[in-house]
C-alpha cells in the first residue's frame, strides 16, 4: 500500500493502546503507530519491570507515553481512538467510559482490514476462526496460494506478527489470511465488517472462565467472522460448526465434501481441515491438481499434531502444545492410536479453563500407556491416580522418556491453559518443550 494512503489516518492522532503486552502484536502495532506520527498512551495492567522487553524495543519514540501497572480513566477521555488488544473484558470500565465519551475503539486486525476494505478493493480477505483447527487451516490455505504462485500476507493471531504495519506491504491483487480467535473477531462485530471468505472449523466449548459459561456470548464473537458478509462473500464451514451455526440462524454456507488427500497430517480432524483449505483455494480460482500437489508436501503448524521425528531408542515425539482443552487432547490420543495402533505416553496438565474433563479421564486410562502430568489447577482436577507429576515441564519430559521403551509415541497435549508461574502464554511452553525435548534427540 501506498503511504500516502494511510499516513493521514493516523497522523497527530491521539491514540490510547490498551494492552502492550509480551506476543510481539502489540509491540508491532505501536511501533506502527508512532511510525505515523500518533500521540500515543500506552497503558498495560504489567508492571514497567515485567514490560521491559517489549518498552525497550520502542524506546527510540519520543511521541509515546507509558501507564503502566494501572489504568486511569482519563487516558480514555479526548482520545481520536482507543486500540485495545485482545482479551480486554467485555466489561471493562475503562472501555465503558471510551464509549461512553463517544471515542471509537478499534482492535488491530479489524482495523488494518478496514482500511485495506477501503482503500485496495483488489485484496481477497480470507478470515479462518473456530475453537479447534483455525491454526492448521489458516497455514495451510496460506501454502497452498504460495505454492502456486499467489503474494500471501498472514495476520491476526499468528505468532509475533502485528496486523498495522502489514499495512506497508500488502498490494492490490493479494490474499490477505488471517487467523482470528474470538477476541480478535468483537473488533469485527464493532467495525460491522467480515472477511471475504470466511472459514469456521469448528465450535466446542473453550475460554468459558472469559465468557463467564455463557456459549451463546462465545458463539456471537465467532459469528462476526460472517455476520456483516456481503453478496459475493462466501462462509465456508466444517460439518461440525454448520450444525452449531444453523441450529442458531440462517445463513448460506459450503461444507466441503468428503476428500480423500495424500498428506504428512494425521488424524480425521487435520482431514477436515485440508478439507476446508480445499475449499478456499477452490474459491480463489485453483485447480484440483494444484491443491493436492500443495496439500501432499504440506507439514504439521509447529505445536499442532507436529511430528517432531525421532529421538533416542527410536520413540517419536509429537508436539500438540496448542491441545489447550479436552477435545484437542483427545483428537490427538486418538489419531496417534489409529495411525501407529499405539498407546503414547503423555504428558498432560496445567491451568484451569472450567472445562469439563470426564471424556479426557476415560481415554487417558483406555488409550495412554502412561501419563506424566504438569502440575497446575487443570491439573489438580484430574481425579486419575497420579504416579508422575512435576512442576517442571523439563521433568515431566526426562520421566516420559524413562518410561519410554524402543519404538514408542511420546506425546505432549496438555489439555490446559499455560499460564503459570513458569509461563506468560503458550508460545513460551511450546519453546521450552522443543528446547528440552531436543536434549533426547538420536
């Protein structure tokens, strides 16, 4: 994009960001803004100490002001424009009072669509959410349009990519994919836009301790993925999330049919989700042929189902960090099971989402030859007898290949959320799990 198109936008604006935070995005975003010549207030519950890493990484800016370790009403009165990050409560007062004041608050992805809506009406937008597959879907819709030839640009909540500066490079005739979570999607809903093709993998209960237990509060930011398409637009969903969907309105939708594909992916589930890439590539114009050649080479998302090889003794390891709750944990015992037709050994446990746990326990005592769990209050909810069980992630490791004999499956699907005293987000559980793991490489 041309500057000159969005320079004026955020020239002399006066800007509140809420939620620096430590992923990247948010540091991405600022920096961006204060590229343009914003007035800007950072403002973060984190402490300056905890901030450090990322205020270091913007200390050359002299136009922007920090609040951290609280927040204050005043720096959401006589602002141009509030950018929140994602997982600001839906009740937060100090968006209530920006509100309130008639100050529009806008969340990065939706705001950086919005303008490219505007100003490059060129760009295919291709949205991809769901509580189970979006990761998958989104990298895998992403190669396939590289592989034949397309300019891709990824955003929304892929890791240490910030949505505002992909603003300087995206260009009429491209794909824009990004990968939303439900967060990410309330700014859609308050902007009244959606993506050009929108995908929705799948609907299941997740982040209910946010939602307060309400499904139907989850489910309405999931649906602005759709809700303000326009005629032209497509929704293309698995068969799962179309039951959820239809049984709540009436929309247009594709469901993929049935493929066989020749692929590294395993599980039914990843069969769904090379489904539904098929599907978007179908939509953008690409043939039978060129998909599948893109789908065969194709290899797991780091953190998902991710076949890690082999190590010592010959047990292969999979990486399923981002198996955050019941269902994900058990997709993965299972397509481990049907593929190898062996039990792995798992390693299991963390923070508490409020999410039921019974099917979990059932498959953990059926299909797992052993289990190490990482403590945490998820854990702590698991009524199974626990032999092994360490703080550590570095132990919970060094016990799975003790009991580890030639030929087995270790696999790491932690059926919890990562935060804890050890780790900030899930990214930081998945590097000390590759770091550690490596260490038993052959």
């Amino acid at each position: 994009m041309k500057k000159d198109l969005y320079f004026p936008y955020f020239e002399n604006k006066k800007v509140t960001v809420l939620g620096l935070g430590l992923l990247g995005r948010g540091i991405g975003d600022t920096r961006f803004l204060a590229m343009n010549n914003a007035e800007i207030i950072v403002t973060d519950k984190k402490t300056e100490e905890q901030l450090a890493s990322s205020v270091s990484e913007l200390k050359d800016f002299q136009n922007i002001k920090y609040v951290l370790g609280e927040h204050r009403l005043e720096d959401f009165q006589n602002r141009d424009f509030i950018l929140k990050a994602a997982g600001v409560p839906t009740d937060s007062e100090y968006i209530q009072c920006a509100k309130e004041n008639n100050i529009p608050v806008y969340m990065s992805a939706a705001l950086m669509c919005d303008i490219v809506m505007r100003e490059l009406p060129q760009v295919v937008i291709i949205g991809i959410t769901g509580t189970r597959g979006k990761s998958t879907v989104t990298e895998l819709i992403a190669y396939i349009l590289r592989e034949n030839g397309s300019r891709v640009h990824l955003g929304g909540n892929i890791r240490g990519v910030a949505n505002l500066p992909l603003l300087d490079v995206i260009e009429d005739g491209d794909f824009l994919i990004l990968e939303l979570d439900s967060w990410q999607l309330q700014g859609f809903g308050d902007m009244k836009i959606s993506p050009h093709i929108a995908v929705f993998t799948s609907f299941l209960d997740d982040h209910m301790n946010y939602y307060k237990n309400d499904k139907e509060l989850y489910f309405a930011d999931k649906a602005n993925i759709y809700r303000n398409q326009h005629s032209g637009d497509v929704l293309i969903a698995s068969a799962q999330a179309v039951g959820e969907i239809l049984i709540r309105e009436r929309v247009s939708v594709i469901v993929p049919e049935k493929k066989d594909f020749e692929m590294n992916l395993i599980g039914e589930h990843n069969k769904v989700a090379a489904g539904l890439a098929y599907e978007v590539a179908a939509q953008c114009g690409l043939d039978d042929e060129s998909i599948r050649g893109a789908i065969k080479t194709f290899k797991a998302v780091d953190g998902r189902l991710q076949d890690m090889g082999l190590f010592k003794n010959n047990v292969i390891v999979f990486n399923d960090n981002n198996g955050t709750t019941e269902d994900a944990t058990i997709v993965a015992i299972n397509s481990i099971f049907e593929k190898f037709d062996k039990k792995p050994i798992l390693i299991v446990g963390g923070g508490d989402k409020g999410l039921p746990i019974n099917e979990l326990e059932k498959i953990i005592q059926e299909k797992t030859k052993a289990v190490v769990y990482l403590s945490g209050a998820g854990t702590d909810r698991i009524s199974i007898k626990k032999e092994y069980e360490y703080e550590k992630l570095s132990d919970c490791i060094v016990k799975a290949f003790e009991l580890s004999e030639e030929g087995d499956i270790i696999l790491f699907s932690p059926a919890f959320a990562s935060f804890s005293k050890y780790f900030n987000n899930e990214y930081e559980r998945n590097d000390t799990f590759v770091k550690e793991v490596e260490k038993f490489r052959k």
